[in-house]
C-alpha cells in the first residue's frame, strides 16, 4: 500500500512540474501558428544543415521551454516547413539551453560552476551533431509521423527520378504526397483573419495539443512514477564510483525519474558526495533529452525508427564525453 501511495505521489508531482512548461510549449506552438507568417519565418531560417543546428540551438536558449513544453514547438517548426537540423537541435537543445535552466544549475551547483558550463557546452554539442545527422535525411516525411509530414511539401527531384527516402532513418516513397490541399488553406488565411478570431483559433490549437500531448505525458508519467518506486534506488546510488558504471547509473536513473530540466539540478545535487562528475553530467544531460515522457512526446513527431537513433545516438555521445570527464578528473 505505501508504494502504490508512493507512486501517486510521484505521478502526481511529475504532472504538476510538466504540465505548465506544456502548456507553454504549447502556446508558443499555437502563436507561431496563428500570428506568424510561416513563410517569412522560413526565410529567416538557415537553409544549410550547420548552420540550422546552431540556428536551432539558440532558438531553444530564447524559448525558456522544458523537454514537455519544447516538443509542441518543435512540431510546428516542422509542420512549418523548417530545416529538419533546425527543429532537431531545437528539440534536444530548449530544455538545457535556456535561461531558466542555467541559472538553476549554477545555483545548485554553486561550488562547483564547471558543471553548469559543461552542461550547456555538452548539451549544446550532442544537440549539433545528432541535428547534423538528422539533416542528411532526403525527404524527412519518411521519418515523421503522417499526422505531421502531410503538412510538408514534397522534396524536389530531377526529371524522371523517383523521390525516395535515401537514408538510413526512413523507409523508402514510392510516391509523393499530395499537399495541394493543404497549402491553399493553411496559415496564409488564418494571419488575415481579425485578432479575435485569431484568438479563438489559438484556445481551440491550445485545447487539441493538450488533449493529444497531455494524454502521452500522464502515460509516461505514471510509468516513470512506477518504475522509481519499483527499483530500489541503493541499487543504483552502489554504482556510483566506477567511472564506467556510475555514468550507466546516472543515465538510467535520468531516464526513470523524468524529472523537469528547470528542478533536475537540485536532484543530481543529492548525489554529488558519492557520484563522479561525470555521471552527474551523464544525468543533467541526458535526461532533459531522453527520458520517459519525452520518449512518448517525441514519438508524436517521429516514427519509432527515427526516435531510437536519437535515443542511441544521444547515449552514446552522452556517454563518451562523460567518460573522458570522469577520466580526465581522476
């Protein structure tokens, strides 16, 4: 009975930290929807995949959002028609870049300010280069949900070619999508139309992503409240002082507590006296990125194909560049 009353508690707890960077990240989504001129907005943009990335990574240091309230943000960005390394680094890159954030580890990590500069600076990194990856894509609607890719148009191919996905991320096209439809009707006319209508329009926007993404973050919520109750956390804190395994640790444990970005500082600050720097790093990094809820959020993006090289590919990068810390340290 103590442990089902220990798990409410948490859901309950990881619902009241989500939910309002949701609705902010959601509110943004919808602004950038109703009172954007997506086109110009798109013109704005870096065409090249590195500077897309880097473009993305700073959008995601000016939008205080956690890693709920950047997944709206990043759907529209790509519903929008913006570089896919934009709205990858945008993703991975919002929950630890932002003002928000920084200032909350620094505080936690008053004595010890290399890990608020190493986060940023890792976070920022592995945010680049997985964005950089992703931009090597052809045609992306292989790797997004059709929800999402009827939005975009098709890519433009030679004469007598067939537009297929060449990359490892998706699944071939035998056939382009028709957008027509699509394109005649959508943001163009909703920016002509009067501010009230335009805010009534952005309350219905606002009410069908929560319905849709705050159904995928009370599932992940209570899974992650139930595995934290589950595993016995002395497991984990016994691994804390191996430079291999304390980093494994801290990864895992990241990804099953799926604390908020803005709070997680001061969670990782109760492991400091027994963990390496590395693995708390490994955390503060990793978890932001890839946890529990994220995963379901993000799947309402991308395919599950797309979702496991970000999920491998974040690991890994995460993983070397805290080892070289751990080792570097000693």
């Amino acid at each position: 009975m103590n442990q089902i009353l220990s798990a409410f508690t948490l859901f309950i707890s990881l619902l009241v930290e989500a939910i309002p960077f949701l609705l902010m990240g959601v509110l943004l989504s919808g602004a950038l929807l109703i009172f954007v001129d997506e086109r110009k907005l798109i013109e704005l943009l870096p065409k090249s995949p590195f500077l897309g990335a880097l473009a993305g990574s700073l959008l995601g240091f000016m939008f205080p959002v956690c890693e709920c309230g950047n997944v709206p943000v990043a759907r529209r960005l790509i519903s929008q028609g913006a570089p896919i390394s934009v709205a990858v680094s945008f993703l991975m890159a919002a929950p630890t870049i932002n003002p928000v954030v920084i200032w909350a580890t620094w505080t936690a990590f008053r004595d010890q300010p290399e890990i608020a500069v190493l986060r940023v600076v890792l976070s920022f990194m592995i945010a680049n280069i997985v964005a950089m990856v992703f931009s090597s894509q052809k045609d992306v609607r292989a790797i997004l949900q059709p929800n999402i890719a009827i939005a975009l148009p098709a890519p433009k191919v030679k004469a007598g070619a067939v537009p297929v996905g060449t990359f490892f991320l998706g699944e071939a096209r035998s056939q382009p999508l028709d957008f027509a439809s699509y394109l005649s009707s959508n943001n163009q006319q909703i920016i002509t139309k009067s501010l009230p209508d335009r805010l009534n329009l952005l309350l219905d926007n606002t009410l069908a992503e929560m319905r849709e993404l705050g159904a995928i973050l009370v599932m992940g919520s209570a899974i992650a409240a139930i595995i934290q109750v589950w595993v016995p956390r002395d497991i984990i804190v016994g691994l804390g002082q191996g430079p291999v395994s304390s980093i494994l640790a801290m990864m895992t444990l990241a990804a099953i507590v799926s604390i908020c970005s803005t709070v997680d500082a001061f969670f990782a600050l109760s492991f400091a006296a027994t963990f390496t720097g590395g693995s708390l790093l490994a955390f503060l990094v990793f978890g932001p990125i890839i946890d529990l809820k994220a995963i379901g959020l993000i799947l309402t993006i991308f395919k599950k194909r797309a979702v496991i090289y970000i999920f491998l590919l974040t690991a890994q990068l995460t993983f070397l560049s805290c080892l070289f810390i751990n080792f570097q340290i000693r």
